[in-house]
C-alpha cells in the first residue's frame, strides 16, 4: 500500500551509535522507515542489545561458523531476505557483503565512509586523509557495489581538518556529521525512493 513505511534491515558489528540513530528517527511515522531486523557478524555487541531493547528482531551470522566466504554470504542474504526489506543499510557492518548478496538486492544496499570518495578509500580514511595535509574531508553515503567504497554516491558531508587535530579528533567529528547524513539519507530513499543512471544518484523515481 501506499504510504507504508519501507522496511529497512540494518547490519552492525560494533556498538550501534548509527543503528541507534535511526531506531531514534524511526519512532516518528513521518519519517517514513520501520526497521524490521537487525544483524550482526559476531554476538554479544551492543548493537545487538539497542534493538533488542527496542523491540526489533535480530539475527547473528559469524563467518566463522561457515565453510566458506561465499556459504557466509548466501546465508546472510538468506537471513537478511526473510525480512524482505525495500533497503539494507550497513551501518558499521565491518565485513564485505560478497556479489550474491548484492544480486538479492539489486541497488538496495546502503552504506558509509568516513571520508570523501573517491578519495582515501578503504579502513583508514581519517587517518589517510591527515596524513595527506587535507584542508577538509568529510563522509560519504553510497550504493554498495562490488568494490570497496567504490559504489554510486548518494551523498556527502564536509568537515573541516584542524590545525590541532589527531586521528581521533577527527573520526569522532566524522562520525557526527555521517550520522546525521545517514539518517536524512535513509529517510529521503524511504520517502522519495531513487534513480541511478551511469552513477548519478538522484532521489525520486
């Protein structure tokens, strides 16, 4: 039906601050998202425990417990596509989703870098970006695709580079600003949806 909030799986690894955001921007109908599941690659995390105490059902799939990668993957497309989500944010979901994962959900799945992409891809973008003598850096909201921080960018954020600052200075100025992003982002996609053409992400279908 129209008008129905999109149903939005959010995967985790750490301690959910993002995760916790968007539960927090959810409570209002008009925001237009109803978090269905929350999954995890490793057990007992915090993240875990902000869905739990709202409410929201999860799942945990270790890549350990599989024989291979590629078993990992098709087994938490699997657990993700019970929930049949309209979107997948992956927010601090500290592992690579593999190509059938993205095949299950075409153009559906959301991320975040802590930096400006293209530029400082990969774990180390705040520390990267200092090192580099940037002026200003930012965070980056993307369709995931096969590669690493390499997907269609939906949108951006800038934060200045301080004279004073250290790596974690930064991060944590980082953080607050993709978090914020995060949660406009995934209201707008649930709202207005998207289009992409030759990597051009626009809101609206």
């Amino acid at each position: 039906m129209a008008g129905d909030p999109s149903r939005v799986v959010v995967l985790v690894s750490g301690s959910g601050t993002n995760l916790q955001a968007l539960i927090d921007a959810a409570e209002d109908p008009a925001y237009g998202v109803r978090i269905v599941a929350v999954g995890a690659d490793r057990d007992g995390i915090e993240g875990l425990k902000r869905a739990e105490r709202a409410g929201i059902p999860t799942f945990v799939k270790p890549v350990a417990q599989f024989t291979s990668r590629e078993h990992w993957d098709t087994a938490l497309a699997d657990s993700v596509a019970t929930f049949e989500p309209d979107l997948v944010v992956l927010a601090g979901f500290m592992k690579l989703v593999g190509p059938g994962f993205l095949r299950r959900f075409p153009h559906r799945v959301l991320n975040t870098h802590p930096a400006l992409s293209p530029s400082f891809p990969g774990m180390q973008g705040p520390a990267d970006a200092l090192a580099y003598g940037v002026k200003v850096t930012g965070a980056t909201v993307f369709v995931v695709d096969e590669g690493v921080d390499t997907g269609p960018i939906v949108a951006q954020t800038v934060v200045d580079v301080l004279d004073d600052d250290d790596t974690d200075s930064l991060h944590e100025r980082i953080k607050v600003a993709e978090r914020r992003m995060l949660v406009d982002t995934v209201g707008r996609w649930a709202r207005e949806g998207i289009t992409i053409i030759n990597r051009k992400v626009r809101f609206g279908q």
